[in-house]
C-alpha cells in the first residue's frame, strides 16, 4: 500500500491536544528556541528508532523464551513490564502470527497505537484509507505493502481502541538459530510488528 494515502478524502480536524502541540511548536520556533529541524529529528528517533526497537526487544525475548512467550501471549502489558517497558497504560494484547494466521493491526476510529513498544504511529497508520480498508480488504491491502500471502494463510484484523491496544508477535524467520538476542531485534521491524510486513531471514534483509 502506498504511503500516500489521502487520494480523495478530506483531512480529519485535529484533536485539541494535536492543535495545542503545533501552536507551541509554532511559538519555539518563531521565538528561534526551536528550529524544525530539531522537530523532524526528534520525531523521526521516536517514530524508528527508539519505539520500534523496544517492540524489536519484545520479539526476540519471546523469539528465544518460551516462558516469556507464554506470559506475553497471556498478558501483554504485564510481560513488558518485565522488562522496562512501562509507558504503555492501555491494556496491551499481543496476537502471534503462524504458518497459517496472519495478524494485521488498525485503529479505525482514530490512530490508538501501542506507543511504548512501538514509538509514534506512522503517517499512513492514521490514514482513513488504512484504517477504511484493511478492515474490508486486508488481503488487497497487504498487497500493496509488498506482502502477498498464500490464500490458505487466515487474515485476522484487530481494532486498536483508547481501552485495548494490539502487537502483533511475527514469526521468527528461518536461518536464524544461531542469532543472539540483540541480532534478532535488529531483524523486527515496526511494520512486522503492526502486521503490514513479515521479518525477513538475515540472508534476504542484507
């Protein structure tokens, strides 16, 4: 799917917070205490890098501990904050993709998103073309991310919402056994782990 996605439709207003952090944003940077550069930047660390790589840390604790696994499958919320990872206050539903389920993850009223585990939502994430979409076509949509799945493989859509948030638990790609820890979270993506893209095998992401 394309990353642009506004095609014919009318931008949504802005929520009151949205509204109030661009008004100071605004203000910093006509008093020069802040240039957008600095904003882009600071946006872009927390949009892929910090929030995706504590996803990424998830993954492959559960990837490589069976126990943790369980616990996070049972409990997601519970089982980050095992590890740290205690900004995400909404309960936290982690859903596994299998050889045969995939699992794909939306917010069709506005853009509710595990921030903790994976940093700000991105652009197209909020978009009324996703959100509208891959809830009546997610086979078709996930096409258009460049993830074409085999029709036997079940897709399961779940809706985000301000009381319960999803992530979705990739599958663990083959050729990686021998793959420590942190190798294995350099692999995860945020899009594998919304449910837009699988993880590719060292061999392919290389």
């Amino acid at each position: 799917m394309s990353h642009q996605h506004s095609g014919g439709h009318h931008p949504e207003p802005e929520s009151y917070p949205a509204l109030r952090t661009r008004a100071l944003e605004a203000l910093l940077i006509e008093k020069g205490l802040l240039t957008e550069e600095a904003v882009d930047a600071i946006v872009k660390l927390y949009e892929q890098d910090i929030g995706p790589l504590n996803g990424a840390r998830v993954v492959a604790r559960a990837w490589t501990d069976p126990a943790f696994k369980a616990r996070l499958l049972a409990d997601g919320s519970a089982a980050i904050d095992e590890l740290g990872l205690d900004g995400n206050r909404s309960p936290l539903v982690v859903v596994e993709n299998t050889p045969t389920v995939h699992n794909v993850v939306v917010c069709t009223l506005c853009s509710c998103y595990p921030w903790a585990v994976l940093g700000l939502p991105p652009n197209w994430y909020k978009s009324p073309a996703y959100r509208a979409r891959v809830v009546i076509e997610p086979r078709a949509v996930l096409r258009e991310f460049g993830l074409d799945l085999d029709e036997s493989v079940e897709i399961r859509v779940w809706d985000s919402s301000a009381d319960q948030r999803y992530m979705v638990l990739p599958e663990r790609p083959s050729g990686t056994d021998r793959l420590t820890v942190d190798e294995l979270a350099r692999l995860v993506t945020r899009d594998s782990m919304i449910g837009v893209a699988e993880v590719k095998s060292p061999a392919v992401a290389g």
